[in-house]
C-alpha cells in the first residue's frame, strides 16, 4: 500500500535524523518512492509498505521529530480530468471505479465548471450539498 508520511524536525537535528536512519536494516518490504525536501522544517516522503515492520522502521523519525503517515489514494487521472475540464473523462474514469451516483458527481463538477466566478462554484456545491441532504432524508 501507498503511504504519505510528513516530517517535521529542525534543521539543526539533521545530523541526528542521519545517523537513525542509516543505522539498522530497513524490512525489505518497505520501498521509499520518493523524497522530497520542502524549503522548511519538513519533509513529505511517498513510501510503499506491507508489514507492521515498514511502519516500526519508519517511526524511528520520531525520534528526531515529528512524522505523521497517511495511507495514499491515487486520484491522479480525475484530478488530471478537472484540470482539464474533461467532465465527459471524468464521467467515464468514475464509473470505470465502479462507485455509486455518478450522475449527481458530475452534477456538482458540471455546476462548478459552468459557475461564472469560484464565489459563485462555492454557492453551487453549497446548494448541491443542501440537495444531497435532502435525498438523502427521502430515502
């Protein structure tokens, strides 16, 4: 499974953060996709992992700091739809998924994207959420 774990020390404790890390084995299952330092005080690491070893390695960084780790979703290609604004796309990538009520998610993406200004999308979703509310209290 994906995770995204995010760290936060100072700077200075790099050294210590270092010498932790490199010592000891990690468990074989454990896969750092990525690495990426922020400008700051933190840093966001995408690793794969299978074991409650992979978490028990990774929590050494607590040691130095603060790590907090989030399972990771890929939502890739509908983000990608939005940004394109390919609603017909992102219809077909969401039933391909095979989740429930993709008329009333296109809905509110369609009621966004024809929205004149991002303060008028924001109405829309509100209103879509008071409907969806109401459905919801019908059934």
């Amino acid at each position: 499974m994906l995770f995204v774990s995010i760290f936060t020390s100072e700077r200075a404790r790099d050294p210590e953060l270092l010498a932790t890390i490199w010592q000891g084995e990690p468990p074989p299952s454990i896969n750092i996709v990525g690495a990426y330092n922020l400008g700051n005080d933190r840093r966001v690491f995408i690793w794969e992992g299978e074991s409650k070893l992979d978490f028990e390695f990774m929590d050494r960084f607590n040691d130095i700091g603060v790590l907090g780790t989030f399972p990771a979703l890929d939502r890739t290609n509908g983000w990608q739809k939005a940004f394109a604004k390919d609603i017909e796309g992102f219809r077909s990538f969401y039933e391909s998924t095979g989740r429930p009520n993709a008329d009333s998610a296109i809905d509110l993406r369609t009621r966004g994207m024809n929205a004149p200004t991002r303060q008028a999308a924001r109405a829309e979703a509100l209103r879509w959420q008071e409907e969806q509310a109401t459905l919801w209290e019908e059934e």
